[in-house]
C-alpha cells in the first residue's frame, strides 16, 4: 500500500520511494538528467503503471466503500480481466503495493524481514489503522542468532501520521523537529539535523524510532548490544510513541545488483538465490547500531612522538613510533568483505597470494593479496590499497566467480567436448535418434558435425543443426538411410569453436534396428535355420565312414554355451571398431561372466555371444591324474578376473551356436584341442569310439564323427579333447575306458581333414 494519505503541500512515502526507483533506473550512461527515463527488463519503459501500482493505486480500488473490489473504475475493470485472463496471481494477494510493485517489474526481489539491510526497500502496514508506508531501511539490529529483530528507516514523512515532513531518518514526533510557517517548514535545532561529522549515524542510533518486527516485543531486544543505546522502541505495547501505530506487518524487497542473504531465513528467497548471486555487484552493509565501541569508519588520532628538547643531535633523532596496528573496534565495514572476497578468491585460485587470517583484517598479508588481485584483474593503482575501485572489482570477481564464469585473469582454457551420448542406443533404419552434449566452456561454439562408422568402416557425415551451447544440449540426429538393420554405429563428434576444430568420440554404439531375438526358451536345434557352411559340414560328418582302428586314449571334456548368468552389476563389454563399449545388454553378475569367460562362449537375452578377449588371468597350476598319468594345466582365479577386459562380439545372426576358433560351433560335432601344442589337428575329422551309439537330447543317434574346429587351455599333447554338447545342461554320459577327474578316458582316432571346414565360410 502506498500511504494512503493526501499529502497536499508536503511530500509523501510512495512518490518518494518510486521516484528514487526512477531515479536508481535510468540506465542511460554519462547523461545528467533532468527528465529521467527509467526502464525495466533491459528496455521496456517503466512508466505509469508502475507509479500507480507502487502508489497503491493500479486497480483504484474505492476506498469509500470498505475495499468493496466490484466498485473501482472502468481501467481498474480492465486491469482486473487483464490479470484473470492472464492467470496471474491474484490482486487482492498484495500486489498493489510498494515493495510488491518492485518484484512485479523486477526491478528487485523479496526477502525475509529477518534479512534486511540498510537500502533495502520495505512496505509497510500500520496498526490498529491499517494505513500503510513505503520506506527505505535506515538500519537494522540483529538478535543473538544473527536476525533482524528492530530497524530503523529513511522516507518521506511527509504527514501527521508519519510523524514529520520532508525527507528524514524517522525519529519521532514531527513537530520536535520542524516547524510550519506561511506553507513553509523550516528545521528546527535539531540532534538529528545538526552539522555533525561521522557521528551522526550514531545520533540517528540514540534517537532514531526502532520498529520491532511483527511477532516481537521490544523488551526482547538486548539493549546492551547497541553502540548508543535507543531512546525510541516502538511495538504493539507503546503505541502512544507513535501517535498510536505500531508495524503490523511488512513486505521487504533488495533492488538486483546487491548480494542476497549468505545464510536466508525462511523460504521467500527461493529460486532467485542463484540469480541474485549471478547479478551481485555491492555487498549490503552491515548493522551500524551493533557493538558498545567506537563506531566503525573513525581511527582514533594518534599522538606524535616528540623528540625532547634536550636531545644532543634533532637531526639524528629517535624515528617515531610506527602507527600502532589497527584495532578491532576500528576496522571499517569493507574491511571484512575485502578479507572474506580475498580468501574465496584464492580458494578458487583466482589470485596467488593467501591474505592470511580473516581476524587480521589490513595486514601486509592483506595488503600482498590485494596487489596480486590489482596486478591479476587490472585494477589500478597496483598498491595494495582496497580503495572503492578495488573493491568494486572484487564484488565482480566474486560474482563472475559464483556465476561459473571464466577466471578473467587466465586465459580462457582450451575449447573442450566433455562428452556426449545416444538418448536411446537403437534407432530404426533411416529414422531420427537424439543426442545429447555436454560442453565445459560455454562461448564461442559454432556448428557440430558428427561422423557415423559401422562395423564395415563405411562412414558418413551428418551436421547437428546446433549453432551455440550453454553447457548442455540435445538435437535430433537424422540417421542416414544406408546403414541398414544390424548396422552397429560408432560416432567422433566435431565442433567449431571460433575456428579451433574439437573432436570427440563415444564409446557407446548406436544399434540400427530392433532386437530380433529369439525367446529366451528357444534353442536353435532346427537344422534349416543353420548357415550353409555348418549344414555342410554335419552333412559330411554323418557321412564320414569309420577308419581302420588306430585308437589312441585321450581325456573328452564337455562344454557349451554358458546361460545361467544371473543379473548384476557387471556390463557385458563388446568391441565396436576400435572401441570397447558396455552391449546393449543388462549387467550380469561377476561369477557368471568369469565362467562364462572360460568357456568363451555365453547366451544371454536371447542373444549368442562369442569372446574375443579374455579377462582371466591363467596363473594358477592345477595337477590332475589322467589314466594313471599325472598332468598340470593352468587355471584362472575369480579374484584376479577383471570385468573390462573381457570382450564379446554378438554372433547371433550367423553362428547360432556361437563360434569357435576355426568355424561355427555345431552341437555333438566339434572338438576343441590345444592348438598350440597340436595345431596340425585343426580342421581334421576324430572318431570318438565311446560317441558312437549315443542317443543325442535331439534324437539323433551319433555315429561317432566330429572335426576339431575350436581350440583351448587343454592338456599337454595327446592327452585331452573338449567336446561341445550346445547348451551347458546338455552333457551326455560317455563309458571311460579308465580314470579320469572331470571327463571320460575314450578310444580317439585321427581320421583325414574334413573338406567341408575347408570350404569358404558364408
């Protein structure tokens, strides 16, 4: 609420605080003006409406009719259909007001009571009368817990019930201070109006009108921590004080460009905390009244040392005494906020130079620091003074500094991608995938292109219609059409910034088309759905007559496809190009991708996945006994298995079975052997005497025939086969011709190679 009051022949609060607004808001540089010309949002002009809704008056409410909201004017209609069809908060809310107005236009932003300080802007409603008055906080008084608990205030009192006219500190009754002749009001000898020197702040102390905040009383306001104690405290119980109001209620608001509450009350701040901090160029001062010293801002006058009379030589006199330190009582309100800027800004590494403890306040530590921030931020002169010139710089480090901007004192670091990433890692053939970057250093980015390569390297250019970032962005990546379904995309991102090139790849894959995967309970036993190669090669196998009885003894092992992993907390690493990038796939658990990794072979979601790398560490010596015959293989151990070395390639799409070393795996048919002690055995047709008969899970009776095609960790030479079965339940009983721990002692003979192995894959 404006004050609500004909002010006639004296001025009055409102038209005082808006035209100081006005004033605060002209933007236009190095102009003196008569005719000011304020603005709003950076150029929209803050005119008549913001006038009337600080004066109270933007919905000309009928005052005549107790508030009655229906009787108001034909613009105040207007306004009112204005707001509702807009959706804006209500304006029987309080927004007809002084304080309010300012957040309206944005010109500041509301904080608690408990908060203020000296040039913030506070509305006011009296009580019992519930007139109301604008003003400017003078000073405040904190409470023990470091709140706001009385202020003081600067406006135009300009009426009766405000207790004086003109523009004063208010300090009680208005006719102690002026007096009225021929329309005139002249000042009368006044404490308040006197020539006083700093020391008045200290007579607005003692004789200034302290208004307790709401929900307080003056008895509880420590007297003792005042520097001059107050002769006028004003609430609810002495109303008499002035001319029977009291503050019932208040709305308080900082103008942007001052630093909001380090530590806020309440919750009114919110969101514009960052803000504030962003856009903070002076620091509020502090309470004045605090403290029973000398005021802050005086330095006592330090008396000469006189060289006596008697002394022989005056020339060669006793120097004088170097000017005592600074005392506590004495150091000046800046003071503090140049040593706590000092230190955030070496925290950060902003300057070089510590300026010591924060309690010693103008020390020549200090005084080294300031040199170094002068000498870094160009700020002269570089002499360790923090003058207003220093000082203002620093309130602009430190809020470029909160705001994340560049240290302006280095130069600005290389332009960097920090990363980017597939917002979904499958995308329909010639379909649109989003992406999203993540850049550190913000300015200066002109254009993205991005490069995609498939399995094959073929590659092609695509541009990201992104022109500049704020740290973060997402666009729609359109998919070129000529990688088809199973094409697996690997991305190098490439970004201009003022012309310096910046790449960066990903090393997660972009897959084109969707998971065509079987169900997780079918096995692709059907013979017809096999490549041609492995339909060749069983074919020949069945058909593969028996040699003439050249057994030799050997070990047969079983092994197939590892499938019962178990959900965890391990990806499943997969090669893509030249990277290893986590499949698209979920986690598994470490114990099952380590076994699966000795077999080398796993199935996983319906997918056939074959390994290329080994994460296991073959360093443990395990002896076993062989048909009498003591051997020892190397073994891996859980604790030495390293997740992100074991790579995997997805074979589904053509050995169902997965792949051995030397060709598809085929269930019942292929042998593994040592192909380092043996690797004249590859491709070669063995005879397994104990097979022959064997009634397979899929029917079919075995007569005996496999081909060496993958290859292992077996036993040394002559000793060991490992037989494949498919899926790893499906081991088959096999007689043992002798002692054996883990397989079976088997008749084996070596028969001629297979030509089908030799045949071109498809």
């Amino acid at each position: 609420m404006g004050c609500g009051q004909n002010s006639k022949q004296v001025t009055s609060c409102s038209p005082f605080t808006a035209t100081c607004v006005g004033m605060m808001f002209d933007a236009r540089p190095g102009v003196v003006q008569s005719n000011f010309e304020p603005t709003f949002d950076n150029s929209k002009r803050l005119g008549t409406a913001f006038y009337q809704m600080h004066n109270g008056n933007y919905f000309a409410i009928d005052r005549s009719s107790a508030g009655d909201l229906k009787r108001t004017t034909a613009r105040s209609a207007a306004r009112y259909k204005q707001w509702s069809d807009n959706k804006w908060p209500s304006p029987a809310s309080g927004w007809d007001d002084s304080a309010m107005s300012i957040v309206w236009h944005n010109l500041g932003y509301q904080i608690d009571p408990r908060d203020m300080r000296r040039g913030d802007l506070v509305g006011v409603d009296w009580f019992p009368s519930h007139g109301g008055h604008a003003v400017f906080v003078w000073d405040v008084h904190l409470d023990a817990s470091g709140a706001v608990d009385c202020f003081t205030f600067l406006s135009s009192n300009g009426t009766s019930a405000h207790g004086g006219a003109g523009i004063s500190v208010y300090c009680g009754n208005w006719t102690k201070t002026f007096t009225l002749s021929d329309g005139k009001y002249a000042c009368k000898a006044s404490p308040v109006f006197a020539d006083h020197d700093a020391a008045d702040d200290d007579v607005y102390t003692k004789h200034g009108a302290w208004h307790v905040l709401p929900n307080k009383a003056k008895s509880e306001i420590n007297l003792k921590t005042f520097r001059v104690q107050p002769t006028i405290i004003v609430d609810s119980s002495s109303p008499t004080t002035m001319g029977a109001e009291y503050v019932g209620s208040l709305r308080v608001v900082r103008f942007w460009g001052v630093a909001p509450p380090s530590a806020p009350h309440g919750t009114l701040l919110g969101a514009k905390a960052g803000q504030a901090h962003d856009l903070t160029r002076w620091q509020p001062p502090e309470p004045h009244c605090m403290g029973s010293s000398a005021p802050p801002g005086r330095i006592e006058k330090l008396q000469p040392a006189q060289v006596p009379k008697s002394h022989p030589d005056p020339i060669k006199a006793t120097p004088p005494k170097p000017a005592p330190p600074q005392k506590k009582e004495q150091v000046v309100a800046h003071q503090h906020f140049v040593e706590d800027a000092l230190a955030e800004l070496y925290e950060h590494k902003w300057i070089e130079v510590h300026a010591g403890e924060p309690t010693s306040v103008g020390d020549p530590k200090t005084k080294a620091a300031v040199e170094d921030f002068q000498r870094k931020f160009k700020v002269p002169p570089v002499d360790g003074i923090a003058g207003p010139k220093t000082r203002l710089g620093l309130e602009r480090a430190l809020a470029d500094l909160r705001a994340g901007k560049p240290n302006l004192s280095k130069p600005p670091p290389p332009p960097k991608i920090d990363r980017f990433y597939w917002l979904t890692n499958r995308v329909a053939p010639g379909g649109t995938s989003g992406l999203t970057i993540e850049i550190p250093n913000k300015d200066g980015w002109k254009s993205f292109e991005i490069t995609l390569t498939d399995q094959h390297n073929k590659s092609s250019k695509v541009p990201i219609p992104i022109s500049t970032f704020y740290g973060r962005g997402s666009s729609a990546v359109a998919i070129p059409a000529e990688f088809g379904v199973g094409s697996v995309l690997s991305a190098r991102l490439r970004g201009n910034a003022n012309g310096t090139l910046v790449d960066k790849t990903t090393m997660v894959p972009l897959y084109v088309g969707g998971v065509a995967a079987p169900a997780q309970d079918e096995w692709p036993w059907d013979e017809a759905k096999w490549n041609p190669y492995m339909r060749g090669v069983i074919a020949e196998l069945r058909a593969t007559p028996k040699g003439p009885g050249a057994f030799t003894l050997r070990e047969v092992t079983q092994y197939g496809v590892k499938e019962s992993l178990k959900p965890g907390d391990v990806p499943i690493m997969g090669k893509v190009g030249k990277n290893v990038v986590a499949l698209p796939l979920a986690s598994v658990d470490k114990l099952g991708l380590y076994l699966a990794d000795i077999e080398g072979t796993l199935r996983w979601q319906g997918r056939i996945l074959n390994i290329v790398q080994s994460g296991n560490v073959y360093d443990k010596p395990v002896t076993r006994v062989i048909n009498g015959q003591t051997v020892t293989k190397m073994k891996p151990t859980l604790d030495k298995f390293d997740p992100t070395k074991s790579i995997w390639v997805d074979v589904t799409e053509h050995h169902p079975w997965g792949s051995g070393a030397r060709m598809p795996l085929i269930p019942f048919r292929v042998l593994a052997h040592n192909a380092r002690t043996e690797p004249a055995l590859c491709g070669r047709i063995v005879y397994v005497q104990q097979l022959d008969g064997i009634v397979l899970p899929t029917g079919e009776k075995h007569n005996g025939m496999c081909v060496v095609g993958d290859q292992g960790g077996m036993a040394p030479p002559g000793k060991q086969f490992d037989f494949f079965v498919g899926r790893e339940d499906h081991h088959i009983q096999l007689t043992s011709l002798g002692a054996s721990q883990g397989g079976s002692v088997c008749n084996v003979e070596v028969l001629g190679p297979s030509a089908a192995y030799s045949k071109k894959q498809g």
